[in-house]
C-alpha cells in the first residue's frame, strides 16, 4: 500500500463539531476502502494565502494515511461533494531509501601508475 498526505481547508464558518464531522466521515471512507489512517492533526483556523470561495479564513486539516490509490480519488470526491470543505491536496509521500556509503572507487589511471 501506499502512503499519502492530503491537507484540506474547511469554511471558517463551520463549528468545532462540524469539522470533527468530516474528519470522522473521511476516517471512515479510509477504513471502509482498506485504508490505514497513520495520523490526523487539526492546525485550526489561519489567515489564506489568498482568498477561496470569497474567504480570507480557513480551518486547516492535515491526515496520513496509506491505501490503495483509488482511494486518494475517492477521498477527493467526497470534499469536492462537501460544501464545507473550501480546498484540498493530496500527495503521494515517498518511502525513504536507507543510504548506503560505498568505499571510494580508483579510477583505472591511478591504478596503472602505481603499478
């Protein structure tokens, strides 16, 4: 499986509990597809960048999670369908390769003069 991040924006008119109402409807769709929600964290309202929808305010959600990758397609279908959510984006998170040190390689001409 994959990992993803996805932050979305929700209206800055939405109550504490309506936002808990979509992070919880999007844990749900996650599970319910075969997904892992890894973690969730609420940055709470800030200032935008520039304005959405005619907003200069906006509720910020962060959430990784890993599954298949219908499943990032499906998650953005639903805050497209929700009005509440202002703006969203997903990436794909990834995996970290270990390094390796490799011994330093002689080039052929050093080698031929030392012999």
């Amino acid at each position: 499986m994959r990992r993803y991040e996805t932050i979305f924006i929700a209206s800055p008119e939405l109550s504490d509990d309506d936002v808990k109402v979509i992070i919880e409807k999007t844990k749900v769709l996650i599970e319910k597809m075969g997904g892992q929600v890894e973690k969730t964290d609420d940055w709470g309202t800030r200032k935008l960048a520039y304005e959405v929808k005619k907003k200069s305010r906006g509720h910020y959600i962060y959430m990784k999670f890993s599954g298949k990758s219908d499943l990032v397609a499906e998650v953005e279908r639903m805050f497209r369908i929700n009005e509440g959510v202002i703006k969203y984006q997903s990436v794909q998170i990834e995996e970290e390769k270990p390094v390796v040190k490799e011994a330093p390689v002689e080039a052929p001409a050093e080698v031929a003069a030392e012999a």
